[in-house]
C-alpha cells in the first residue's frame, strides 16, 4: 500500500492522504471507500511493524485545490 504521509505529532500517529484537485471539495469526494480500506490497511501494517502496540493514531485528508490552498480534515475515517 501507498501513504502519502506519516508523521508524529506529540504521540500521536498521524497517516495523511494528500488529494489534489479543481477544489477542495472535489478532493474530499474523490477519496473512495476501497481507497480508505487500503489506506487503513497500510496503516495497520506500518502501525504493527514499527509502532509499540496501542499507538494512538489518526487519519488525515489533506486537500489542495488549484490555487495551492490547503485544507485539512482531520480524523477523516477510522
């Protein structure tokens, strides 16, 4: 699997799906179920391999629209 970005924030996990599109709208719609199943699946892998067990972890979206503004949804999916 594929995820765009992991980092740490205090000690929480955080997994970030960067979607880029005409809006941000348009980038939020386009991440699909089977993509968020393959997006947790990922994560449980990286979590199981590199994480001590019970890690606190989280899922963003990051959106982009075409004038390089940013948005972020957190907690997006579990």
């Amino acid at each position: 699997g594929e995820i765009d970005l992991i980092f740490r924030h205090g000690p929480l996990i955080i997994f970030a799906e960067v979607k880029a599109r005409k809006s941000h709208s348009a980038a939020a719609s386009s991440l699909s179920p089977k993509q968020s199943a393959r997006l947790l699946a990922s994560a449980e892998i990286y979590l199981a391999e590199h994480c001590p067990q019970g890690q606190e972890a989280r899922f963003d979206l990051v959106m982009v629209d075409t004038h390089a503004q940013l948005a972020i949804l957190e907690n997006c999916f579990q």
